[in-house]
C-alpha cells in the first residue's frame, strides 16, 4: 500500500489558525499512528526526526525548540519540571524567641518559601526522603498500617540557623531627635535578609551536600526594631512540586507551537506595510519585487520594483490573528501552528541551572518508564 503524499503528511502536522476557530486540533486513537499505514517504532527514523534546539540560555532561563515528538511527552516534561523535580525547602521552624511583630506562622510562611541552593546537586539526589505523618485526619486515614514517620537525621535533614537583633547605632538616638527617620541610618540589624541564614552541617553534609544557602541573598525575611530578637532553627527536607510549590524548581514552565504564516497571494505596496504592523516587529518583512519575482509564472507579474511583504521569522509570532481582522488580508494569507515542534520556556528558580532541569525532566521521565515496565512484566508473568 502506498504511502501517504507529501500534501497529507504536511496536513497532518498542522494545526489550524482561524479567524474564530482552530482546526485539525484532534488526535488518532493513538498519537502518530494512522489506519493501514506502518507505524511501528523505530529508532533510527526516531532519531532522525527528534531535535533539539536552543534558542537562549542563561543559568536563570532556557528557550529551546523540542521538535519530532508528541504532545503527550512535551506535556509530560512539562508537569515534571513543574512538580517531580526535588529540591530542598525550609518545612519546620522551630522558634526559640521571636519580639518581632511578625507572628511566628506568618514568619515560618516567608521563611519556607525562600528557594534553597545546594552547590552539590548531585549530592542532593541521595538524600533520604523524609516521611511525615498529615495533619489532616482524613489523609491520616488512608496511610498504610505499616506507615512510620521519619526521625530528623543527617541523611534526610538539613539545619539552618537564624538569629538576628536590632539595635540603636552610636548616635542613632541624637539623629532622631534632630528629625532623622531613615531606619538604616537609626539602627543597626532593622532589616533581616535571607543570608543570614547559616547552614549547621551535620556529619557528612558539608562534603555531600557542599554549602547550602539560599538562591537569592537579599530576600528580605523581617524589619525588627531596637531590642528585637529572632532566634530561630529550621529544618529543611528533600521534596517535590507535588506536595507543596515551594519544592518546584522552576518559576514558570510552559510550551507553545511554532506558528506558520503562508502568503497566499501577493501582498504589495501599502498593504504590505500594513501586512506588516499586524505582527510583532521582525515576523514579516519588506523587500522589492525584483525581476526574477516578476516572471510570468508568479503573481508578482508587472510589479517589479514594487514593495511586498514576506515571512521573516515566525518563532517570534504571537499569532494574535490580527491581519485577519482586515478583509483585503483573509483571502491573502494562512495561518497555523507545527503540531509537533515545542518552544519550551523554563525559568529556574535558582536550585538548578535552567538548562539542567530538561535533563533532570527527562531522567524522571524515563525512571517512570522504567517503573511502568517493570510493573507489567510482574503482571504477565
């Protein structure tokens, strides 16, 4: 049986843009796979049509292009990256003397979302888990007979510290009198940030784990003033976005196609410059009908010399569907979206560089194919 045409394989990996609508949006059964056409894995061909493609990097965000897989795997690494990554985070806060006016719950709540760094990311990964029963009664409930909380320990516990006061400056108390009310200028220790924090390493911690301090060094924690004292211990474990946000690695993590733009018709003169605005700057660009254009077998016949609009670069498209609000354009132009080409975008929070957490996504990822695997491979036997 023949294969499908190149028009066909063409229609199949575009989804449509509309004025109102989208099309061709719905999958087979099962994703790739068509009736009366051999679709068997191959990992050759699967090599040759997967790539990947970075567009930025920096050790806060990553833009890169996954291109050749379908949306059921670019999703799955997508809710990785958001909620199966470990990190560590602050969990307990155990108060030993607190006279700010922040109220020690509301002062655990800042503190547990200050993003941890661990220099030694490798070494986090052996890290035991830390097992803790639920408050609530009735998650209590469904937990196995068998369930033992996890005690503190230097496997599965790391220790912070935190202890700051505040207290007037030498000629803070003159400076007020003559009017000065800059708490900076007044005090000494008014502001308490989050490097202050200081990491009490247990046993073999320091050479595990390296040093662990928090991502960012001025996060501001309290504002105290003379005769306040915070005296804190706080215990931070290993965990994941799935329990609580503050273990995800990253700040944002999402996808989105790569458009297409396809000028069906000529556009010239003045509505190409009004082709243009209708996408952000750079998307469709003007250039003169030159005379190879203006052969009998284009539509650019007659025109030579005139300005048209054609495709520049549609990775930077937002595919606002403006040009087709203008009447002269909806006939003169189509648009869509390559069904299996994925502009990722991650931005890291700072425990991991943002390049690293596809990598990470993709371990995870094949740690639960691995898991899926074996787990039939019990049943049929």
């Amino acid at each position: 049986m023949p294969g499908p045409s190149q028009n066909e394989l063409d229609r199949r990996k575009r989804v449509g843009v509309n004025k109102h609508t989208v099309s061709n949006v719905s999958s087979t059964d099962f994703p790739g796979h068509y009736p009366g056409e051999d679709h068997s894995f191959n990992i050759n061909q699967f090599i040759k049509n997967c790539s990947i493609q970075f567009h930025q990097r920096s050790s806060s965000q990553s833009v890169f292009s996954l291109v050749g897989i379908d949306t059921s795997i670019a999703n799955a690494l997508r809710r990785i990256l958001l909620s199966e990554i470990p990190t560590l985070a602050i969990e307990d806060v155990f108060v030993y003397n607190n006279t700010s006016i922040i109220a020690d719950e509301v002062l655990a709540h800042r503190l547990g979302l200050i993003p941890i760094r661990v220099a030694n990311v490798e070494g986090l990964k052996s890290m035991q888990w830390y097992f803790k029963r639920p408050s609530d009664e009735a998650e209590q409930a469904e937990l196995p007979e068998n369930f033992q909380e996890s005690i503190p320990t230097a496997d599965n516990c790391v220790v912070l510290t935190l202890k700051a006061s505040c207290s007037w400056r030498n000629d803070g108390k003159k400076q007020w009198e003559q009017g000065e009310r800059e708490p900076t200028r007044l005090y000494e220790g008014s502001n308490v940030y989050a490097h202050q924090l200081e990491f009490d390493g247990h046993g073999s911690q320091p050479d595990i784990l390296g040093n662990v301090e928090p991502v960012n060094p001025d996060i501001l924690v309290a504002k105290m003033r003379p005769g306040q004292i915070l005296d804190l211990r706080l215990h931070c474990y290993k965990g994941i976005g799935k329990d609580h946000a503050k273990f995800s690695p990253v700040a944002t993590a999402s996808y989105r196609l790569l458009p297409i733009i396809d000028i069906l018709q000529p556009v010239l003169g003045q509505e190409a410059r009004k082709f243009a605005r209708c996408f952000p700057k750079g998307v469709i660009g003007i250039e003169t009908v030159s005379a190879a254009d203006a052969s009998e077998d284009s539509g650019y016949a007659g025109h030579e010399g005139e300005e048209k609009a054609v495709v520049k670069n549609t990775f930077n498209d937002t595919v606002s569907r403006e040009c087709l609000r203008h009447d002269e354009f909806k006939d003169k132009v189509r648009l869509g979206r390559v069904r299996d080409h994925f502009i990722f975008s991650v931005e890291s929070t700072g425990q991991f560089e943002s390049a690293d957490l596809f990598v990470e996504a993709v371990k995870v990822l094949k740690g639960k194919c691995a898991r899926f695997r074996w787990n039939l491979q019990q049943l049929i036997r």
